[in-house]
C-alpha cells in the first residue's frame, strides 16, 4: 500500500512545474533551490537534496519512478493538480531505498 495520493506520472509533471516556475522548488517539501535536473539521453530526472524526492522518466522505457521523499518534509500545500492533464499508462514504482 502506499500513502501516495499521485501517480508518479503526475509527480514528475509537478516536479517539473515546481523545478520551472518555482527556483527550483521542490514539489514534495516545497524547498526552493533545493531540486537538481538531470537529463541524459535515456531520462529526465528531478532530485531533492532536502529530503530525498526524486522522480524520473524514463524516455525509451515510457516509464515513470518515483521515490518518495521524507514523509515529515512533505509540504501540505501542494501545487493545484487539477490543472495538470496527464495521460498515465505507465505503472509506478514506489523506491524503498
Ligand atoms: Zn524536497
């Protein structure tokens, strides 16, 4: 089971919101200047140096991961989801470590 109320799809749309318009906000604990972008030529990944949030896609895979960040640090007010249209088909995955 997972507490998790988004996809990991819907994380990365947020991530990537938050990453763009926020100063490089986090979309799990809302810290700014605190997410590094990473693309490769396989993936785009967004990462937490403040709490461990990390969500990446997988661009020949089509598949997203998510791994959730310190549930203590997750910032209750988070961005307005229902502007986000996210076709999920992917499944997600949940990292434990
Ligand atoms: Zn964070």
């Amino acid at each position: 089971m997972s507490c998790l109320d988004q996809t990991s799809a819907q994380w990365f749309v947020e991530a990537s919101h938050s990453y763009v318009e926020g100063h490089q906000k986090c979309a799990w604990c809302g810290g700014v200047h605190q997410v590094h972008k990473l693309e490769t030529e396989t993936a785009t990944e967004f990462s937490c140096n403040r709490c461990d949030f990390l969500v990446r896609y997988d661009h020949q895979l089509d598949r997203y991961v998510l791994f959730s960040g310190d549930p203590r640090a997750r910032n209750t007010s988070p961005l307005t989801m229902h502007d986000l249209e996210v076709n999920v088909s992917a499944g997600s995955e949940h990292g434990t470590e």
